[in-house]
C-alpha cells in the first residue's frame, strides 16, 4: 500500500461517517499483532503526475501521517507548484515522489480516532472490510 493512499480513505464505520476524527487513519507504530514495516519500491519519476496529485492531497493529514512515521521535515504549507519543470521545482517533487509513491506500507495497521476501530495491512493490502456487527 502506497503512503499515498493513507491520505484517501477514512474509517468505513457507519457511526464514524460524520465524524471529523475518521480521517486520517492513523498509523498504529506500536501494535505487537502487526508491527509497522515499511518498504521502498521504485517507480518512474514523473513531474506531472506529482504535480497534479499534489491538488488533491490532504495536506494537513499528510503532515499527520509522515509525522507518525517520525518524518518531520514536511514544510507546513502545502507547496504550490505553478511549473512542473522549473527547476527550483525538481528538487520538492522529487521528494514527494519517494514519499508518496515509492514508500509502501508492507504490513502494520491503522486505527480510527473517532472509533479506534483497526484496520491491518498485509502483504501491502489493507484489509477494510467490517465485522457484521459494524455495518449496521
């Protein structure tokens, strides 16, 4: 599971769904059932592509998560990013790309705030399918 996709879902329990604490999931470093194991995983750098991701990040949330994997040197605004191509612009992207895109999730977990309900990763999948008991 790419960092990335830590900043698009949110807790899938009915009764979290209007709470503000059901994003982002929070990744839970200190589970013994599942311990946090990260990996790198190459993929083709492209400028666009970060760029135009870049609008759609939560950025707040992000801050949160890379904050939790012990990650602090995240400016705390959101870059803007006018030219992909400048070349002021490379250096941030680039970073954005590892982070975002080469940085897997192999296994570990995710607990909601607003619940504490956990979701576990495995083998670089998160597992959000809910017990009977929280569907209703």
């Amino acid at each position: 599971m790419k960092l990335l996709t830590v900043n698009f879902v949110q807790c899938t329990v009915k009764s979290c769904s209007s709470s503000p604490d059901c994003f982002p999931l929070h990744l839970d470093q200190q589970s013994d059932e599942l311990p946090l194991e990260l990996a790198h995983e190459d993929v083709d750098f492209s400028a666009e592509f970060v760029t135009g991701i870049l609008g759609r990040i939560d950025w707040p949330a992000l801050l949160t998560t890379t904050k939790e994997l012990g990650n602090h040197q995240l400016p705390l605004d959101k870059p803007e990013i006018a030219n992909p191509h400048a070349p002021e612009n490379a250096q941030v992207l680039k970073d954005l790309h590892t982070l975002l895109l080469e940085t897997q999730i192999v296994q570990g977990s995710m607990r909601c705030a607003a619940c504490g309900h956990v979701y576990f990763i495995r083998d670089g999948i998160a597992n959000f399918l809910l017990p009977g008991h929280l569907v209703q």
